[in-house]
C-alpha cells in the first residue's frame, strides 16, 4: 500500500492503480503554504524595501493614534516623533538624523514617498542586496538631513524623501560606474528614467515648504555611496561590503563633526531659550550648562543659564551666572540683542 511522502498515512489508489504522493491533509497545507507564499511574494522577495515601508507605516499610524490629528501633523507632533528639527540635532539629539527619515508631515506626503520608495528599493534590491540597500536608505537620509540643517540650522526636516533620492542616486552612479550585472540597454533604460526622475523632483522641489536641500543631500551622498557599494555588493564579499558602510559611515560622522563645530553652541542657545519659554526649566539647565561649560566667555550662555536657575528657584546658582554675565560683558542690552539674534533667519 502506497504512503504518504510527508507523513506516512496510507494513500488511496485508483482504478488505473495510480496513487498521489501525497495524503488530502497534508496536500492542503501544502496548497496553503504555496498561496501565502504567492500573496507575499514580493514583500519576502524584497525584504529591505518591505521592513522600511513597515517602519514607515507604523510609525505613521503612531503619529496618528498618538496626536489624533488626520489631515497634517503639527509642529509639535512631527518633533515628538523624531523630526530633524535643526536647534535640537545639533546641540546633541543626533539620532534625529536617521528618525527623520521615517517621520512624515501629512498623508500626501507619507504616500508619495512610499510610492517611490516602493518602486527604487526594488530595484535598489536587485542591483546592491537587502543590506545594502538599508544602509543606502539610512545613510542618505543621514546626508540629506545633515545639509538642510547645515545650510539653515533653524530648519526643521522630515520624511523618506532624502534616502529616496538617496537610492536613486545610489542607482545612478552604480549603473553608471559600478559593476553591477545588467546588460548595457537596460542600464540606459534605468539611467534615462532615473534622470527624469531627479529633475523632475528637484524642480517640483522648488515650490514653498518643500526642503530641496535634504534632497539634493541625499542624491549626492547617494551618488558618492552607489560606486563602492554597487562594487561591494556584486563581488559577493561580505567584508567589503561591510567596509565600504563602515567607511560610509565615518566619512558622515566627520562631515556632521565640522557642522557642529560650526552652529552646536549656538545651537544649545536656542534650545535653552525654547526650553525656559516653555517652562522646562529642567530642560533648559543641563543644555546651557553645557553651552556655557564649552564656550565659558560667553556672557550670553551665562545669562541664559541664570535666567533658567532663577525660574527654577535655585537663584544663589543664578546670581552666580548673572555675576559672571556682568564681569564679561557689562552692558545687559547687548546681550539681550544677542539673544534675539539668535532666532534671526
């Protein structure tokens, strides 16, 4: 008697003495693996591009259930969530940096971006592997966010939008330059459309409330990345691959290291200022501290410091601070315009 390959039950044989191979059971699971398999097929085909648009998305319906807003998120929501809001980035909340990219203003804004994510991670997936691929997304992201609040630190920033172009450009300069395993028509194909693509956006990019910068960011970063990962990824040597993120990696480091040294002790005193309007005087202290710790003949971070001790009640620590304000610099007035200053564009 004939059985079943999967479980050993004895199996049915037919007038013409043909029996299956396996039992009715056991064929139904099998049936049913097979359509599961078919229903997520290019979500487990492309397991970078389908975690990312995850993120997204619950991070999206957080935002949501979180605020109840629908139709736009404020301010207030967007920076709770991990908006790359410029004064707070570079006084020292750097993770911003990577939780900008999976924060997004509206619905509109959310969908589009998921769109073309969808699409470029997929090819992204083909042409560099899943890995590579999520680096390309958080390292870009990274790149478009550190030149918009490079060039405006009063800036806030949000959305995938950065490591979309990011990949895109990843994409062009791998195609272009790298070695990647595609026959030279379909290169011109993706090129030409990925260039369209680019100058399309960019130009819609110029239109109010759009923040072209962390785009143009995320290109170029993406484009300087796209050679040595592309490279990377076709040898089939994970440690190149490996070395080439952690080479990434520590070229953005740097590059963010020089921004904070320009606008980080500014920085801390707008978030400070911010701080003692909203009544975090908690907040406020350590920040002008630490401001006033790295710059300690600045009469401003000084005055700012007492001012949030004074609030606090802890005022012997505040005329310490507005003591210290007056041996360096006795005229009070300049330093109020100083701190209005501060929040000029």
């Amino acid at each position: 008697m004939p059985k079943c390959l999967k479980c050993g039950a004895e199996l049915p044989v037919n007038e013409e003495g043909m029996a299956p191979v396996l039992c009715d059971r056991c064929a139904g699971r099998a049936s049913s693996r097979a359509r599961r398999r078919l229903s997520f097929g290019p979500m487990l085909q492309f397991p970078a591009t389908s975690l990312l648009i995850g993120i997204n998305t619950a991070v999206f319906l957080g935002m949501i259930l979180g605020s109840g807003e629908i139709m736009g998120f404020s301010p207030e929501t967007t920076f709770r969530w991990g908006g790359n809001v410029g004064a707070f980035t570079l006084s020292g909340e750097y993770w911003r940096l990577v939780t900008a990219s999976f924060v997004h203003a509206n619905f509109i804004h959310f969908a589009m971006n998921m769109w073309c994510l969808w699409s470029l991670g997929q090819l992204a997936e083909r042409l560099f592997g899943s890995s590579v691929t999520l680096a390309i997304y958080v390292l870009t992201g990274v790149g478009g966010a550190m030149l918009s609040i490079g060039l405006h630190p009063l800036r806030s920033e949000v959305g995938a939008s950065a490591a979309v172009f990011g990949i895109a450009g990843a994409i062009l300069s791998g195609i272009k330059f790298g070695n990647v395993p595609l026959a030279s028509i379909h290169k011109r194909q993706i090129f030409s459309s990925l260039i369209f693509f680019v100058i399309f956006n960019l130009s819609f990019g110029m239109l109010p409330g759009i923040d072209n910068m962390a785009h143009l960011g995320g290109l170029v970063s993406g484009f300087l990345f796209g050679v040595p990962l592309a490279t990377a990824a076709t040898s089939g040597k994970k440690a190149m691959e490996w070395g080439t993120i952690v080479l990434a990696t520590l070229v953005l480091a740097g590059i963010g290291s020089r921004v904070v040294q320009a606008y980080g002790h500014a920085s801390k005193l707008r978030v400070g200022v911010i701080e003692i309007q909203d009544h975090n005087y908690s907040r406020a202290i350590p920040v002008l501290q630490n401001a006033a710790a790295s710059e300690p003949g600045d009469a401003v971070a000084h005055y700012l410091l007492g001012i949030a001790y004074q609030q606090a009640g802890e005022h012997d620590k505040a005329n310490l601070e507005f003591d210290r304000t007056q041996q360096l610099n006795p005229d009070r007035a300049n330093v109020e315009d100083k701190i209005e200053a501060l929040f000029r564009p």
